[in-house]
C-alpha cells in the first residue's frame, strides 16, 4: 500500500526508509520485452533492461528448453532462480546475467516482464558544499536525491529535491526540500533553481541552504509515516512527543493542465535552520512565516510558471492563530476536515488544493489517531508540539 509507517534509529534511516519504499510501491508494468534470442547454443544470456530503475521482484521471464516453457524469477534481491537455471543475477538498474545448464531452444524469445517504480532517482550523491562538485567533509555519508514522477496521467514532469543537514554542535538534523520545473544542470549542483527562487543565502556552518523549507529530525530512534502517490509524497516523524511533516510534489489542480503545468509545492516545519527544540510549530497546512521566507513554496504556473516564494505565497484556512478564529472547532463527537488551498497573497489567484491533507478540527483530538469517512481513513497529528485545536491536520491513507 502506499501509506506505511515503521520506526528508525537515527535521523538519516529517514532518506533510507523512504527511498527503499518509492521504490517499492506503485510500479508501473513493462511486458513483453526481449531480453534475449537463443539460437539453441547459448548458455549465458548478459544484457540490460529498457528501464533504467526495476523493482526486481516482480521481475519473470519466459523461456522454452525441449519445447517446454518455464518461467524465470527474481527475488526481492536480484536473485534470478528456474528451471535450468544455474546462476542469474538482476541489479536496480535493469543490468542482468542469466545462465542456464542448457541451452533455450532455438528460434524462441525469452520475453520478460517487470515493474519499474513510479518516482524515479535522478540524483542520489554525498551532499554538496553550495560549490557544486564538492564534496562535503561534515557528516559522513548525508546525501541528497532529486525524485521525479511523471504523475497519475503519465505524462507530468514532477521533481522534489531532498538534502539531509547534520549539524551535531547545534542539534540541527534534517531536510533542506525543493521543488523544481526541470532537472538543474549538474553545473549547478542540487539548489541549481536558487537563481529563479531567489533562495540563494547558505550558511557554511550548518551546511544548509538558510530560507528553503525544512524538515525537522533529531539523530535518536524517531517513528515514521509515509504516504506516497503517483502525484505527492507525505512525510512524517515523531520526535519525543512532538510531529514534524512535510509535502512534496504536485498538489490538486484548479485550472487545466495546459494553463497549470506544474501545481507543485515544498512544505515542510520552519526555514531558517531552526532545530527541533526551537519551538516554531508549523508544518504542512499552517506553515510558519515571516516577511521574507516561509516554510514552504511553491511553483505557481498561469501565466508564467514562476516560482512564488517569501510571504506572497499563503495557505488557507491555516494561515496563523488570528485566521483560524474564524473556524470553529467541531463538537467532540465529529471531525471537520477542512481541504487546504494555496494562493498568492498579491493577486488573490487560488492556485492549487493540497492532496490528501486537511486541516483537522475537533474540540479534542490527538495525534496517531484514525478516523474513517466511508471506505476513507485519516491519520491525525499536529504540527511540532503545538496541541491547540487549529494546529492538527489528517492525512488520507491510500
């Protein structure tokens, strides 16, 4: 299923977990493809799939021996295994080596069929001083990966950017989060939009892009819920008592694709590098601002698929405690769920609706809790370790 939850001992099992599991969910099916053609000789069959990324137990092939056909497997591992087969190795990358005691026949096809994941690494490397091509020397093995998704409709281009920060001397552990149009040139390294989101500033100390939105972790033994479509990714930690989330990737759009490109948002907990004990409790639907950086920003496409940063960008209805006034807590019985929108505080556009995650609003509610609505279930948390009624939100299990 694409919503999974499981428990990690230190900040960077995180990236980990969360790699393996877009990796492992939503695949998308490749059948029919040649992998081989005998000619009644050949034993040893090396070669490379059309996809570059494979989930390799749903790999299997066909083959024939004696007029016989059998099926070829993968485990979870790579491990290929069949009839006749001596030895067979499949890696992530689509690369494969099978060998068998006796030759297919001849004139016959070894036609395989695979899954390949949804989002896809397009980078995955040690994270970079803000020189690209640098390697960092703090934090031994901190990483950062661009995923892309090419959506529900197969023909989107989604890009979220994930940068770990590890700064022991001020308890700072975490994620940098971006959005982009387009893959940056490797020239430019991982923050290669900063010249278009005017998010430029990085301090050396920390090892951190200062105002992209943020992710707070702490390096100890944290729970941890996902929830990953083909279109957004939800990610949850607890640390202590407190929850710390973020979103990343496409939102709901209100106008067509062809108006409305890329309806995509990076929403995490602060900026500014603050740890988790600062006690700024935003997060996804009530993001934390101020007048020159926010906790989140997006790309707002019509006209001119610019990206919208700093206050001009807000969200509605979890804005602050003054707005939330306005919204009413439910009776202790019901849980109002209340769709999440984002638009630009200049012009009035609405540009987009957060998918799956609501503001949640009940007299009483407490985090981890389920709700159901129908054949729908909601998990709720707050934001940081703020428990007043408007600073919940419940994310749609699916």
């Amino acid at each position: 299923m694409p919503s999974t939850t499981g428990t990690v001992t230190s900040f960077q099992g995180v990236l980990t977990a969360l790699l393996a599991y877009v990796h492992s969910v939503l695949g998308i099916a490749i059948t029919g493809e040649s992998i081989g053609t005998p000619d009644g000789t050949i034993v040893t069959f090396v070669g490379n799939l059309a996809k570059t990324e494979v989930v390799l137990n749903t790999f299997s092939f066909a083959y024939t021996i004696g007029t016989v056909a059998y099926t070829g497997v993968s485990d979870a591992t790579g491990n290929i295994t069949g009839t006749s087969i001596t030895s067979g190795t499949l890696e992530v990358d689509g690369s494969y080596t099978i060998t068998f005691t006796t030759a297919p026949d001849d004139a016959t096809t070894l036609l395989a069929e695979y899954e390949y994941p949804t989002w896809t690494v397009e980078l995955n490397q040690n994270a970079k001083t803000n020189a690209p091509g640098t390697d960092t020397s703090w934090g031994a093995g901190t990483r950062e990966v661009i995923l892309k998704s090419l959506g529900t409709s197969g023909t989107e281009n989604i890009f979220v950017g994930i940068r770990e920060v590890k700064y022991p001397a001020g308890s700072l552990y975490g994620w940098n989060l971006n959005t982009y149009k387009f893959i940056p040139p490797v020239a430019l390294g991982w923050n290669g939009n900063q010249t278009e989101t005017g998010l430029t500033a990085y301090t050396g100390t920390q090892q951190s892009w200062y105002y992209l939105p943020f992710l707070n972790f702490a390096d100890t033994t944290m729970a941890y819920w996902f929830t990953v479509t083909k279109d957004y990714m939800t990610v949850v930690v607890r640390v202590s008592s407190d929850y710390f989330t973020c979103y990343l990737g496409n939102g709901k759009r209100l106008m067509e694709p062809s108006i409305y490109p890329s309806p995509a948002i990076a929403a995490g907990t602060v900026t500014y590098n603050y740890n988790y004990q600062s006690g700024y409790n935003g997060g996804i639907v009530r993001p934390y601002m101020s007048s020159s950086f926010v906790s989140f920003f997006a790309i707002n496409s019509y006209p001119n698929q610019e990206y919208m940063t700093g206050s001009r960008v807000k969200m509605y209805p979890m804005q602050g405690e003054g707005d939330n006034a306005n919204v009413g807590a439910t009776d202790a019985g019901e849980v109002l769920l209340l769709p999440s929108f984002v638009f630009d505080d200049v012009d009035g556009t609405v540009m987009f609706q957060l998918d799956g995650v609501y503001a949640a609003r009940r007299d009483s509610l407490q985090s981890e809790d389920v709700i159901t609505d129908g054949v729908d279930s909601y998990i709720i948390f707050q934001q940081g370790a703020n428990l007043a009624n408007y600073n919940y939100l419940a994310i749609k299990q699916v």
